[in-house]
C-alpha cells in the first residue's frame, strides 16, 4: 500500500503551512528522510522528509498553495505499486443513515484514545477502533492523519451527531464574532473548520470598489505579513491586554556595559549590546516571577520553569521572533554572542525551527529607532510582553532633597494578559527590573 506524505504539524498551534517548494519531481525517486519539499509556517520554514523509500507520485498541491496540517499532500509508492493501490474508505449517506435508525450514542471504544483524540474523531465521523498509533494511545494528530487519509468526500461539515466539525479555536472566533459554523466551508481533513476560516467570514473588509477611484500600489497581504495580521489579531481579540510603564536610569547600566565591552576586547570577544544585557537582566527577574514566565494553554496556566526569551527582529516583510534559550543561565557575553548570531540568521533566513520555538516571554526594543514609549501586543500563547524605549537624557529628581541632575532613562512597558497577571503581579515584575537595571551590578558580583 503506498506511504502517504501528510502535511506536518510542527508547532503547538499551526493549523496550516504553505508550500515554498518540491525539492523532489513526480516520479522521482526518494529515499526515507530525505528531504521532498520546503515549507513555510507562522514562524519558520521548514524541511519536509519522505516517510519511506519509493517513488513520489500523487502530488496534489504546487508551491504557493496553503494547506491544512495532517492533509495528505502526496503518495510514496514502492516497486510494484500504484496510486489505484490506496485504500478507499465509502461512508454511506448521512440521508440513508437517518432513514434506517436513529442516531445513537457512539459504543464504549475498545482502545486507549485521548479524550481530545475521541472528539475529534466524532466530529470527523472516523471510526476511533481503525486508527493506527505508535503510541500506545491514540492522539489528536493520530486522528487527523487517519482522516486524511481517507479519500472519500465529507457528507457535509456535519458529523452523525449532527455537530458541525471544528476546531476549539474555531468555535471560540465564531461564538466571539457571532458568526454561524454552518454557513462557513471548512479547509481542515474531512471539511473541519479551522480558525483561518472563520477569521475572514468574521471581518468586516472594505469594499475594494470604495477604493478603486484612487491611484495606489496594491500588495496583496499575503505570505508572512498574512501570518502575522492574524497572529496578532488573534492575541489582542482574545487576551484582554493591560499595561503599565515605569522608567529606569540607565547611568550605571551604562557603566556596566562600558566594562564588558573592555572585557570583551581583551578576550577577543564581541561588542556587548544594550539589547543583550537588557535580555539577561530580565531573564533573572523573571524567574523571581513566574506568572509573567508562563502561558495559558487550554484553559490550563503553565509556570514554565525554563526562561527561554524572544527577541523580536525585524525582516524586510515582517518581523520573526528567535528564541535565546535558558537565558537565565547564560552569562553577558554567551548572551550576546546567542543573540547576536540568532539576529543575524534571522536577517539572511536561516533560523532553524527549534530556534524560533519553546519561547516563554518577549522583548521587543524600538529604541534604536528613537521611538521612547509603545505598548506592544502579546505573542501568544505566552502571556507577557516587554516594550523598551530609547534612551533619553533627562532630568530626575535623585534626593530627598530634590536634587535635580540629568540622566539617560529608558521606559519600560509590559503587556500582559489580564486573564492570568493582575495588575499589581505586573507591578511587581516591574520594580524588580527597575532595581535591576538601576543596580545591575547586582548580576555582576
């Protein structure tokens, strides 16, 4: 029987990928984990590997197309095979199903299967017994490349329950935007409706005849700024944001990054950026604040014991967010040669996928760019964001005596989730960074 290729999930909320690129012809022939095609997720492309030895053959989507995970994209056929070989599963008509009984509770499963994986399967109407698993429990993903596999046609969205088949986070945009699962064709396995479908049945575009009198250059938004629109659509529609600003004075973090950087020279090493130290001082806060350190995942909080910080970085396109991992453990100067090797990749397009993943807070810093202040939205599915402005000279007060001296002060903003951070957990964190920034030799003895 031929070896399906089926479109990976590779990332805890990917529901889709677009194909960059068969690196492999029709009829070409592969060996098992070579690499086939080129894809591209919210994050990162990535390399897609044969499931087997054979012959590639079947492909049914060209570079460009966007195509649901656990769908198959293509057959894998040894010696002697053919694409006629595939096995064919018939679902008889839900008309008929509903002429000759009534529908009734599914039967008690004879196999260990996650709940999820048992919900999905009666959305999908796959029969939970016929789904293979090297597990030892059937999973979710078990369940959708099962369902991919099958070639004949959903009856409609509907399954015998009579439920329409979709997603969690698809029935929360619909029942949020108020828009009926019925009237949306789904693009999942089976006709299963993903988020992505309900998201532009659910906005309210322009009418394009509203502009057409007017002379523009129109780029369609497509490719990574289309991943990121909805990305960040999706976070500010469904964390209810809060922020709170403090600023610091940055005179002896200054002085520090002077000595490190003399330090550096005279061991050969690279220049230590503001940026760098900023990541490691926050590193060490955030493990004395695990809300800010943690995500909210299927109702569930996750105190993530690793720190594990994203710098966002801006492309020509958009804008990517690698990972600096454990940096609660990494010294300045490993900070700053991660991240200044990490920046470069991402500019040139060579980030691997474990580099943009696994992040568990965010920085992004626009003061290069002379912006002093901004609120920044969260990268889900963690729950907090830091924002850090330019450094500005000016004068505070640093006495019980109002002694008024000019200082270089940056300005600090954090996002964070209010579902999960109350605003004084956010506080909080955020004295601790100001204790930090202001005394960072704290991290320095």
């Amino acid at each position: 029987m031929p070896t399906p290729v089926i479109m990976p999930k590779v990332d805890m909320d990917q529901e889709k990928a677009t194909i960059i690129s068969w690196e492999k012809k029709e009829g070409e022939a592969v060996k098992q984990d070579e690499t086939i095609l080129t894809v591209e997720t919210e994050k990162v492309a990535i390399d897609v590997t044969s499931p087997a030895t054979g012959i590639l053959a079947g492909i049914k989507f060209q570079a460009g197309d966007v195509v649901p995970v656990a769908t198959v994209i293509a057959q894998i056929l040894k010696p002697g095979e053919t694409l006629a070989d595939q096995t064919a599963v018939t679902a008889p008509p839900i008309a008929k199903a509903a002429e000759e009984a009534p529908i009734s509770p599914p039967p008690a499963v004879p196999v260990q299967a996650s709940p999820l994986a048992l919900r999905v399967a009666q959305e999908l109407g796959v029969d939970i017994t016929k789904v293979p698993t090297s597990k030892g429990k059937v999973s979710k993903e078990d369940v959708e490349a099962y369902a991919a596999t099958l070639e004949a046609p959903v009856r409609t969205t509907e399954n015998l329950t009579g439920k329409v088949a979709a997603t969690p986070a698809a029935r929360r945009i619909a029942e949020e935007t108020g828009v009926p699962l019925e009237t949306i064709k789904g693009s999942g396995p089976f006709g299963r409706i993903q988020a992505a479908d309900v998201k532009p049945t659910a906005a309210s575009p322009v009418s394009a005849a509203s502009a057409s009198d007017r002379p523009a250059e129109v780029i369609p938004l497509t490719g990574i700024r289309a991943k990121i629109a909805l990305r960040m659509q999706s976070s500010f529609q469904q964390a209810p944001h809060i922020a709170e600003t403090v600023e610091a004075d940055i005179s002896r973090l200054e002085d520090a990054r002077v000595h490190l950087n003399e330090m550096a020279a005279l061991k050969g090493e690279g220049k230590v950026s503001l940026t760098a130290i900023l990541v490691k001082l926050t590193a060490w806060v955030l493990e004395r604040h695990p809300y800010i350190n943690s995500s909210l995942i299927d109702e569930k909080i996750y105190l993530w014991k690793e720190v594990n910080i994203g710098v966002a970085t801006a492309l020509d396109d958009g804008l990517i967010v690698p990972v600096v991992h454990g940096a609660n453990k990494l010294t300045f100067g490993e900070t700053a040669e991660k991240l200044n090797d990490l920046s470069r990749r991402a500019r040139e397009g060579k980030l691997e996928l474990g580099e943009v993943q696994r992040g568990t807070f965010t920085i992004s810093n626009l003061g290069m760019y002379g912006i002093n202040q901004f609120r920044a939205i969260i990268n889900p599915p963690e729950n907090a964001i830091l924002a850090i402005g330019a450094a500005v000279r000016k004068p505070i007060v640093i006495d019980d005596r109002d002694t008024v001296v000019v200082r270089p002060v940056i300005s600090f903003t954090l996002s964070a989730d209010h579902r999960v951070i109350d605003g004084v957990v956010a506080a909080k964190f955020l004295a601790d960074l100001v204790k930090v920034v202001e005394h960072p030799e704290i991290l320095l003895v």
